[in-house]
C-alpha cells in the first residue's frame, strides 16, 4: 500500500491558467492526509514561492529540484552551487550576458530582466523578483541559477560549470544546480528520515525536471498537460491539472487496491 506521494506544484498542483491549486485537488490532498499518508512537495521553487499551497500541511518539501529539503520542524538536506562555478558563471555572463536568477534560501535575485523573465513570470506568477549587481553572489549561498538560454546555450554553460547539472521544464530557460541535490535525492532523504520503503511510494509531475523522480519510485503519474517524454515514461497518465486530474488518479489507485 502506498504510504508517501510526492508532487510537482506547477502543471500538476497549481493550474497555469489560474495560477491556483483547483478544489478538487485540495479535497483529494485532506482526504489522503486524513488516512495517515504522507504527502510532500517536489518542486523547482524555492520557500518563497509556496504560498501558492495556501498552508496545506504536508509534511515535508523538496525545494530547488532537491537542494534544499526540510520539514516545518527542520532542515533535512542542502546542497549549493560551489563558489568556483559561481564565478565561472559570472565570467560567462560578462561576456555573453543573459538574464539569471540567483536563488538562496529565503529569496531569488536577477542580473537583469528581459520580455523571456516576464512571460516565465505570467505563467508561475513567482518570479517578479528584482534585477540589479550580482558580484557578490559568490559570497553567498546560492542553491539554484535560473538560466534564460537555448539547449545548446545550456550545453556550453555547463562545460564551465563542472559542478553542476541542468533541469527544463520551458524551454526558455533551464535550472541550473549543484550535482548531488535532485528531486530523487530528495525523496531518499524523505523516505529515511520517516522510515517508508521506496516500494511504497508514488509521485505526480508534468515537466522534465520531474523526469529523475518519476523513474525513481514504483508507481508514477504523469499529468494530461505533461510533455511527452514525461507521458511515456509513467506508469500512469491521468487527466490535466484543471480537469481533476489528481483526483482522478488517486480514485483510479483505490481502485487498484494500491491506497
């Protein structure tokens, strides 16, 4: 029987279209939590973009597609981008600038703004952050990059950035994060810190940076609004994010026997 679900927030809890969580999925979330499983959040948004959960009380978050993991009690994984990446990083921006949101624990910061951060912005309606000098970024904490660039962009970027990996879920721009911190991880660190068997376990997402966790655990569900490659690798492809597309799984795995 499934003891813990993990959940991607954009495409499979929250709606691009508006923005919110549908009354159905809250409905469903309060009846699985109400029979004792656990439910966590496995997202590529950092702390300060979860007040789209209005206050659910999940029990643990996986932030930053998995570098940064906790519950409401305590820290349960982190994991930066190191410092020489950083300035690899900047010294790519000097001379082929592109906008980039650096994301630490409690906040996200541009070098600079274009029309490609706005519409990433209309469609998540979380990252309206500032624009203005990074230099010191290196000093800081960084967890994730936001980088508005190409594949092909991406690929050259990571060549001087050998501590770090790219996810995509748009493709006008990719994240950037310190190898070792995934959603995946994540879930391991989740799943020994409360003692649940990975065999019972499932997880729901839409986009590429749900790929990893999708293929980790047993039993996986790909939203009706989800790419293609996400489709094909789910065990389970149920309807969109606004037609009830959660509860329609997890009714399809009651009667499965499998919660």
């Amino acid at each position: 029987m499934i003891k813990a679900i993990f959940f991607d927030i954009d495409g499979t809890l929250v709606s691009f279209n508006t923005h919110q969580i549908p009354q159905s999925t809250f409905e469903t979330l309060y009846d699985l939590h109400n029979r004792g499983i656990k439910l966590f959040i496995a997202t590529g948004r950092g702390k300060d973009g979860l007040d789209v959960l209005n206050h659910f009380p999940f029990d643990g978050y996986i932030t930053l597609n998995g570098q940064y993991c906790y519950t409401e009690e305590q820290l349960i994984y982190e994991n930066t981008i190191v410092k020489e990446d950083l300035q690899s990083l900047l010294n790519y921006l000097d001379k082929k600038p592109f906008p980039c949101g650096f994301t630490e624990e409690h906040t996200k910061y541009f070098n600079m703004r274009d029309e490609r951060v706005d519409e990433i912005h209309r469609i998540t309606h979380n990252d309206d952050h500032p624009s203005g000098d990074c230099s010191e970024v290196i000093h800081h904490k960084v967890y994730q990059c936001m980088c508005f660039i190409s594949e092909d962009e991406e690929k050259e970027l990571l060549k001087v950035m050998p501590h770090c990996i790219s996810a995509r879920w748009h493709p006008l721009f990719c994240d950037i994060s310190p190898i070792g911190g995934t959603k995946q991880k994540g879930i391991d660190k989740f799943l020994e810190y409360f003692n649940i068997p990975l065999e019972d376990t499932m997880a729901f997402g839409d986009g590429g940076n749900d790929i990893q966790m999708l293929s980790h655990v047993p039993i996986s569900v790909a939203m009706g609004n989800a790419n293609d490659e996400v489709k094909k690798l789910a065990d389970y492809v149920t309807d969109t994010v606004d037609h009830d597309g959660i509860y329609k799984a997890i009714e399809y795995f009651k009667k499965e026997n499998k919660l």
